[in-house]
C-alpha cells in the first residue's frame, strides 16, 4: 500500500477529534468503519495509531446529520478504495 498520512485526512468533529471515534456515530458509518479496520489500515501503511486515537471520544462535540451524511459518503469511497488495494496486494 502507497504511504499515507491517515490521521491528516481524517474528518473530524469540532474539537478536531476523528468522528470514527464519536459515541453518536451512525450505524452505518461504524459498519463502514469496521469494513476499513483502522488498526490494519495503520499497519499495512506502517503508521501505527497511537492509543488515545483508538478510544472512543469523551464529552463529544454535536455533529450535525449534514455532517455525518457527508461522513458516511467518505466512508464509502474510503473503503472501496482500500478494499481495491488490498486486493491488489
């Protein structure tokens, strides 16, 4: 897999924590997110995420449904994208 800064492209809520972490996440984007498997994304790009990027957001920030409609759409071109590497690889 070509070199990427994952954390640089994340989308993130205001307080600029990855929304992947947000408690209120739709359901549709953690099934977009477990499909990506952030952990393995970070391994296979050797850029391993530190631990206080994997826990889930404390007191999150309001998100609105514009925004996390507009978070799933990412999601999905995210992951046929990896999907597409990864069977490349």
């Amino acid at each position: 897999m070509s070199c990427v800064d994952l954390l640089s492209f994340e989308p993130v809520d205001a307080r600029l924590r990855p929304l992947r972490l947000h408690p209120g996440r739709p359901v549709e984007c953690r099934q977009w997110i477990e499909q990506i498997d952030y952990k393995a994304l970070g391994r296979e790009v050797n850029q391993g995420l530190p631990e206080y990027m994997q826990d889930q957001v404390k007191d999150p920030a309001q998100v609105s449904s514009r925004t996390w409609s507009l978070y799933r759409d990412y999601l999905e071109v995210l992951n046929a994208r990896v999907q597409g590497i990864r069977r490349q690889s």
